[in-house]
C-alpha cells in the first residue's frame, strides 16, 4: 500500500511543477527562451532514454520481444488519436511569440515566423473568396467586418492550451504511477522527467493569460489546474487496474507507457524546444539529458 501512496504523491507532484513554470513566467520579466529550449531538450532525452532503455527493456524482458513491441506502438498510438481529436498544435505559439517579442505585447509581431504563418493562411483563404475587404502588404486583412482592429485573442487561446494539455497530461500522471508500482527508483526518474517538461508547459498557458489581463492570479489558477490532471491519471490506474494487475499486464504497461513518453517527446517536447531558435541547444539539451539519465542509472 505504501508503494501506491508514493506513486500517487510523485504524480502529483509533477503535475504540480507545471506552477513552477507559471511562477517563471509571472516572476521573471522575460523568461529566457535559450533556458526553455534547454530544458525542453533535456527532459525529451531523458524521456526518450528511459523509454528505450528502462521501460521497454523491462517489457521485453518479462513478455518478449514481439509483445513488447507491440504494445509499445499501442502507446504511440493512443497519443495519436488524442492529437487527432485534441489538437494542441498552437499549445505553445502564441507563448514562443510574447517570449521573443521585445514589447511583450499581445499583438503578432510583424517580424516573427508566426506572423507569417498567418499571413499566408489569411491570402489563401482570401484567394478562396473566404473573406472580402481591403489587405494590407502582409496579406492579412487589417479590419474585420465591423471595422475593428482585428486582434489575437490569446486569453481564448490559453484557455485551448491549458484543455490541451490537461488532456495531453492525463496519461503522464498513468506513466509516473506504473512506472513507481514497478520499481520506486524507475517512477522517481519517471517523476522527474515529467516534472521538467511541465515546466515549459506552465509557462505555456500563464505567459499569454497574464501578458493580455495582467491578472498574475489568473494565469497561475489556470497553470495549477492544468497540471492536476497528472495525479487525476495516477487516480483513475490506481481505481481501475490495481484490481486486475497481473505481471503481464503491467508489463504491457511499461511498454505502453514507453510508446507514450516516446510520442510525447518527439511530437511536442522536441518541436516546441526547436521552434524557440536555438536549434543546436536544443540536442544539446537531448544530449546532457540523455548522458545524465545514463550516469543515474550506473551510479544508483
């Protein structure tokens, strides 16, 4: 029983580091995008490494090579089906671009990618007769129907993020829990993983929440509650499977879980790390979390 406990308290507590991420943002006027790179780069090749070498070792070890394997990519694939029906594409846009804007403003700015990128989505929906009215040189149209400025709303957005990454988040607190439950040494490096990129995570949804209604109250509650869909995860596998927990089903688990942090690190971690501009430090990042997770395993 005091396995279980422990495995509830270490979900929790890293989903709780997605606060930490949000006190950066409030606390700090500009959150360096080169340490949020970093760190996002460091926690995908820990997560990375510990799926190939811990969890899915382990699985094949105890149910072999084909099961193993197999249930690895029913991991992958159930983290494609969430993204195919909860985009969070934009999870981390609208925050990238407050990070690197100087006035910190809400406004796109005219010289960033994501400036472009909407740009050229507004000319082709133009082209396709889907919006009418004067353009300006970017392509986008300057007014909306009513005349007003159009702006992004990024209070909206924030609020897709943070439903986005509760849900993204939710087998997070299932693959702390049954990586604790099979060995306490295994969830603690599990715990830690996760703990670092729920970091950048919070500061994705505080960021643009407090940057628009500078209301630090606000984008801290909506960080905290994003992150408490991790022990929500760890609640429900400990109500749901602790009944018909086998060896093999756990087992199948490890595996699944591997496929999982595997999907999450290079769909989101490894995306969002590159799409700061600081390429180079990001697999650097990849490279000291990989070599730190090795020393940890030698060492302990």
């Amino acid at each position: 029983m005091e396995t279980y406990i422990l495995a509830l308290l270490l979900s929790l507590l890293a989903g709780l580091s997605t606060t930490i991420g949000s006190l950066v943002a409030l606390f700090m006027k500009k959150p360096n995008p080169k340490f949020i790179s970093f760190i996002m780069g460091f926690a995908c090749g820990v997560m990375i490494y510990i799926s190939f070498v811990e969890l899915l070792q382990q699985s094949i070890k105890s149910i072999g090579l084909f099961e193993g394997s197999l249930f690895l990519f029913l991991g992958m694939l159930i983290m494609f089906g969430i993204d195919a029906f909860i985009s969070h594409e934009y999870e981390f846009e609208d925050s990238i671009e407050i990070l690197t804007n100087n006035n910190g403003s809400c406004k796109p700015h005219p010289h960033h990618v994501l400036y472009h990128k909407k740009a050229k989505k507004e000319r082709h929906r133009y082209r396709r007769g889907l919006r009418q009215g004067p353009r300006d040189g970017t392509g986008i149209e300057p007014r909306d129907g009513s005349g007003r400025k159009s702006e992004i709303n990024l209070v909206k957005t924030s609020i897709f993020t943070f439903l986005g990454i509760f849900i993204h988040n939710f087998p997070e607190g299932m693959t702390t829990y049954i990586g604790t439950i099979t060995e306490i040494q295994l969830g603690l490096i599990l715990a830690v993983a996760i703990a670092l990129h729920n970091i950048p995570e919070g500061i994705a949804v505080a960021v643009p929440i407090y940057a628009c209604t500078g209301s630090k109250k606000k984008a801290f509650k909506w960080s905290f509650l994003s992150g408490m869909s991790e022990p929500l995860g760890a609640v429900v596998t400990w109500i749901v499977l602790t009944p018909f927990l086998t060896p093999f089903l756990l087992s199948a688990m490890l595996a699944i879980v591997a496929g999982v942090m595997i999907y999450i690190s290079l769909d989101e971690l490894l995306p969002a790390s590159r799409s700061l501009g600081n390429e180079h430090l990001s697999i650097f990042g990849i490279i000291v979390g990989m070599f730190v997770m090795t020393l940890s395993l030698v060492i302990l």
